[in-house]
C-alpha cells in the first residue's frame, strides 16, 4: 500500500516536472537529494564536489525526465543518473586509475565478533577508505549491483581488470577489518584488566 502511494506520488511529480513546473522539480529534490547525495559521497570523497554532482545530476534528472519510462522505480532512475554522473567527475579528474597489487590478508576477520561491535557507520568508513580504483568497483558491484561487464563499460576497462579490482578490494577490506578486530580485542583486554 505505501509503496502504491509513493508511486502515484511520483507520477504526479513527473508528469508536473515535464510540464516544467519548479514547485514539483522542488518538491522531487527534497525527497530524493538526500539519498543520492550519500551516492553521490561514495564516488566522490570531497563533500563540496559530491554536492556539485548531486545538482548535476538533478539537473540531468529535470532535462531528461521525458526519457523516463516508468520500468522501475523512479527513485532507481535517479539513482542510476547520480552513479552515471559521479562515474563522469572521476574520469574527469583522473580518479580512474587501476590500483597497484597489494598482498593477501594475513587471515580472515571473525565477522561475528566484528558484527557485534561495528556500527553501520564504522562500515562505511572502512570502504570510504579504499583506494579510488577498488573503491569504484566495489562501489558499483557490491552496492548498485552492476555486473563485471557493465562495469567494463561504464569506466572503459576490461571486464577482467573489474574482476581484479573488486578481489582487491576483497582483500584490503580484509585487512583492514583484521586490523579493526584487533584494536576492538585490545580494547576488550584493557577493560577487563581494569
């Protein structure tokens, strides 16, 4: 039912918005800028440059809302123009290099033990930390759910060189959780001793 509700919702601001109506183009910005600008932050780490792709966008999204066929959610449209356009300003700035090998995690993280003491947030500071090449692609494959190919695609690099990028980041996510379970066991020692 409240999914039928925002549907019609965003109808009517489509069908407002291609007649060029600002209440509506207004109305479309203060629901969904929010969401996109935390899509447009995970491509784009400087905050002023996410915001700058984030009106972008928008502004993508206003000119081109007649292109919009209604064959899956409105919200996922914005968002495929959001991830398009954020894809653009690395390219742009030269963000877009392949990433040099690093080695393989010296053990797997207790994923358990890290679930109960990690916050979403935490998470998300981790792969905020990757490197711009891995953090891309595990961007795109893990969180939008582009494939390798699409992948390839969008950032002009063979669909193996995805593969690659996205087992790099495998591996430094890794790391870095092992690295975050040992400061968390550390910290768990310290106030049991005390």
């Amino acid at each position: 039912m409240a999914f039928e509700i925002y549907r019609a919702k965003d109808q009517q601001w489509i069908e407002r918005c291609k007649k060029g109506d600002s209440t509506a183009q207004r109305q479309v910005f203060d629901h969904y800028s929010a969401k996109m600008y935390a899509v447009c932050c995970r491509y784009v780490k400087d905050k002023m440059e996410a915001e700058d792709v984030l009106v972008t966008g928008f502004t993508k999204v206003f000119d081109r809302i007649h292109q919009f066929k209604a064959e899956g959610s409105f919200e996922g449209w914005i968002r495929r123009i959001m991830v398009n356009e954020s894809l653009t300003w690395l390219r742009q700035h030269k963000y877009m290099h392949v990433e040099t090998d690093i080695e393989a995690a010296d053990f797997e993280p207790d994923y358990q033990m890290l679930e109960d003491h990690l916050q979403a947030e935490d998470l998300m500071k981790v792969i905020d930390g990757l490197p711009a090449g891995y953090k891309v692609v595990f961007n795109l494959y893990a969180i939008e759910g582009f494939s390798h190919k699409e992948i390839g695609e969008q950032l002009g690099i063979n669909e193996n060189t995805s593969k690659s990028q996205l087992s790099r980041a495998r591996v430094y996510l890794q790391k870095q959780l092992a690295l975050l379970q040992n400061e968390i066991t550390k910290s768990e020692r310290q106030w049991k001793t005390n």
